[in-house]
C-alpha cells in the first residue's frame, strides 16, 4: 500500500479532542492508515503527499489565485488531518507533518505572492500547521509556522499601518493567537491581541455595517469580530474592549438582517454567494440607511415571505469585496420571489472574464454613459421619504465624470428607477433579473417573464429596449448570475438605452 514517509519509532501522539485542533470539517472519505495519501485538488491532476516535486511550490500546474492559495496555503491538509486524528491513522498524520516540513525547506520565503509568501497563504498555512501542531505536538512544524507568523508581523500583514483594516487582518490575528499559546510565545500573543484592539472601531461604519461593500462579507466579518470578542475576554485587560467589540457585533447581524431577503437567504451585493442570512424581527422599523457604508434599504415586514424589499448601494468609492455598484445600484424582491440581482462572485481570478464582469458596472443593476469610464468618489443619498405606501430614495453622483441622479420609487410589488444625466447624450440602464425569469413576451418598451412559482413580472420603459442577453460569451460577456464561486448561471441581462433627458424603467410583479 506503500511506505512511510517518516522513520524511527511511532511518535506518541496527544490526546485531545476532535474540536479542540480546529482543523473544520474531516474529510468525508477514510484515509487508508498508510504512507501514501492521494489528494485530489481539481483541475489539477491527483498528487501524493509527500512526493509534491520541490519545482511545484514555485511553479505552480493550475494558475487561478483562489487554487493556488489552498495548494500553497496547504489548507487542503485540514480535512484529511481530522479525519486521522478521528480514525487514530498515525501514518496519514506523519505524512502530512513531514509534507509541511518540506514546503518550507524547499519554498522558503521569498516574498512573493506567486511562491505562496503573501499574507493570506501564509496565514492559510499557519492555520493548517496549528492544526497539526495541536494533533502531533511535532517539533518539526515549528520553523514553519515561525516563518509563516514572520509574514504577519512584516509589511505584508494586511492591515494597518500599510493597508486598511480587512477581514484577513483579523484572521492572521486570531490564528497567531493560536499559535502563541500553541508554541507560548508570549509576544505574539500580546502584538495580535492589541492590533484587534486596535482595529475593531475601523472595521465596521458606527451603525455595524463592514465597510467591505460585500453582504457576505458583513456575515464573514460579524463571525470573525464575535470570535475575536472570545479571545479578548479571556486576556487580562482586554476585558472593556472585548464588551465593546460584542456591541458591534450585535450592530452587525442587526444590519445583516436588513441583507437578507425575506425567504432568509442573503441578498448578493458586492462579492457573496446564495446562502443563509440573519433573519431577525425588527418589528415596525420599515427601513435602514447608512451614509458612512453607503447602505440603505427598505421592507413592508419582517414576518411575511411576500413581503417586498430592496437594498439601494451608494457612500465611498469601490473597496475590498464591493462591485461598481455605488451610482444607487438596486436589488430588489417582491411577492415571494427574487427580482433584481447582484451578479455574485465568480472568482478572485484577474485573468476570469467572468470576475471582470462581476466588478464592472454592466454586472449590476446601474446605469452608465458612454464611454463608461469610472472616475471613482463618492454617490450621495439625498432624499429618503419612507411613508406605509411608497418608499422614495434618490442617488446623486459623478462616478463617470458627468453629473447623473437616481431616484427610486418602490411599493409593494413594485419598483420604478429614473435615471438622467446632465451631460451626456447616450447612457443605458443594465438590469439583471433572478435566473428563474423566463421571457415569455416583448415589444420595443415593455417585457414579461414568467417565474416558476407563478409569478409575473412586467418590465416597462420610456427609453428603448437596446439588448437583451442570457449567458452571452465571446466578445462579450454579459447575461450570467453567480450563486457561488466558480458557478454560473445564465441569467437575463437587458440594457435599456436612454431616449432623451430622462430614462424610467417600471418592475411590477402580479
């Protein structure tokens, strides 16, 4: 079945509980209890741990950032270590400890993100060396995870004082704190510790909105902050500071309520995938608006899955996880169904045609001028009139160099967008519908789909109907929805060209 890839006698591995390494989920499959252990990490082809040639660290078989920070962050190790350490496979553990030692014998530190020496592998990598280290208590992993904690106290670190505080900040935080009591380095422990102090106030926008434009990424950040709190309450002194990041964090999941739908799945704005939300009933409070974050939306219930709601994007130019939706971009649902949508996140990839779209602002329900050339700044919310019967908001910006206003009409089962621009004789509108629609009927202004449930919807228009496209690719890319990474869907896009000043586009669900 194959040979051990470590020699001497069998090292005698700690007791501990499944949990307490913090390795996730085990892997589905056992792992025979032999030196030889497959991985399968697609596209690539199936390699085995310990027989990784040293060229690979470097020169990488798949090119795609998001496969290349699991293979170099060797976070692929995690499941197939729970799963040892679950069926007592000492072998698998001794394959996987001796696996690590190598990468960094024969990949070290080089600083560059293409040989896994960035930040974010560096600390996927110490996280799976604390998952080992907890299960084998082997010596050998030390150097590594000194030299993988060295990126997180260096200018790579991904936070202040070079970069803005970021969720992946917080993440090598926490597992240096880890490490520290792993391996007791006191001063690990301390610096870590005091950067999550230090950074918790600029993480999220004073009324709990995470200021990476993502509403996935409000989820992920609430869940790192809460756990953060945990570590904090159990450090002397940091006691205060560990109440007021449980009061932010309790901010958080009040506004990750506001994204989530009323079925309790997540809205997708910025990169998120389709997934649970944080349904809460916020009883009468019939909306939200945050000008810092530049975040507002609004619903006629919190109880009723037909209920309509819709978010409205504007505030601070693109950052971290945001899409160019900023110019009052729009998601909209009504009548037990989605409506509009954010296009989702395809891939972190810059080579992906797919994640260009997702970024620009034809993946998003905006309009745009030609040329459509971003200009960056800030949109401003500058009316919000919220009655029982409408809701009205309005969105002015130069995003693209000429002054544009937005205003936004909804009612229950309904949403009508105006759009104009000052100086600007040709622009669009970009709508993208919920991958259920299916057109059924159209004329040169108006449109109707059909949902599965159902449902109706009716699109009408004072401009002109210019293109109506479904997983378009090719010359261009347009018509796709992203539920989640590397997925895709077709999916109606249309592009409503302007027909003089003003451009009103109506979307009625029956």
């Amino acid at each position: 079945m194959g040979e051990k890839l470590t020699g001497g006698p069998e090292p005698a591995w700690p007791t501990i509980q499944a949990s307490d390494a913090r390795c996730g989920p085990p892997a589905a499959d056992r792992v025979a209890d032999t030196g030889r252990v497959t991985v399968n990490l697609p596209p690539a082809k199936p390699f085995i741990v310990g027989r990784i040639p040293a060229e690979t660290w470097r020169r990488t078989p798949i090119g795609d950032l998001s496969w290349k920070l699991k293979f170099l962050g060797l976070s692929w190790m995690r499941p197939i270590a729970g799963r040892a350490h679950a069926d007592g496979q000492t072998a698998v553990l001794d394959a996987l400890v001796a696996q690590a030692v190598a990468f960094h014998q024969e990949n070290p530190d080089t600083g560059r993100q293409a040989e896994g020496w960035d930040e974010g592998t560096a600390m996927r990598r110490l996280e799976a060396e604390n998952c080992l280290y907890t299960l084998t208590r082997s010596a050998d992993l030390v150097p590594g995870m000194e030299a993988d904690a060295a990126v997180q106290f260096s200018g790579r670190y991904y936070g202040p004082p070079h970069h803005t505080v970021h969720n992946h900040g917080l993440m090598a935080n926490l597992q240096l704190v880890r490490a520290a009591d792993l391996l007791h380095r006191a001063g690990w422990k301390r610096n870590a510790l005091d950067r999550i102090a230090r950074e918790a106030p600029r993480a999220f926008s004073p009324m709990g909105t995470s200021l990476e434009q993502s509403a996935q990424y409000q989820h992920v950040n609430a869940v790192l902050w809460a756990e953060a709190a945990d570590l904090l309450e159990t450090s002397p002194g940091s006691r205060d500071t560990a109440s007021k990041i449980r009061r932010t964090v309790d901010d958080a999941y009040r506004m990750l309520a506001w994204m989530t739908q009323p079925d309790g799945n997540l809205v997708q704005f910025g990169d998120s995938d389709e997934g649970k939300g944080r349904p809460l009933d916020l009883g009468a409070t019939p909306s939200v608006r945050d000008d810092v974050a530049g975040f507002f939306a609004g619903r006629w219930s919190w109880t009723d899955p037909e209920t309509t709601h819709y978010t409205v994007r504007y505030g601070p130019d693109r950052r971290a996880h945001g899409h160019r939706d900023q110019a009052g971009g729009v998601t909209f649902w009504a009548d037990g169904v989605r409506v509009l949508v954010g296009a989702g996140r395809h891939s972190y990839n810059h080579d992906d045609p797919f994640r260009t779209y997702q970024l620009t602002p034809q993946g998003e329900n905006v309009a745009v001028p030609e040329p459509g050339f971003v200009a960056g700044g800030k949109a401003k919310l500058t009316e919000a009139s919220i009655t029982p019967q409408k809701h009205i908001v309005t969105v002015r910006d130069e995003l693209f160099l000429v002054p544009h206003t937005r205003a936004i009409e909804v009612e229950p089962g309904g949403m009508t967008v105006s759009d104009s621009f000052e100086n600007a004789e040709k622009w669009s509108q970009s709508w993208h519908l919920d991958p259920k629609w299916k057109l059924t009927s159209r004329s040169g202004d108006w449109m109707v789909f059909k949902h599965p449930g159902g449902r109706t919807l009716t699109v009408t228009t004072t401009g002109r109907i210019a293109k109506v496209q479904r997983g378009a690719v090719g010359t261009e890319t347009a018509g796709w929805h992203f539920p989640s990474a590397g997925v895709k869907q077709p999916a109606y896009q249309i592009t409503i060209a302007n027909n003089g000043r003003e451009c009103t586009t109506r979307f009625q669900v029956r």
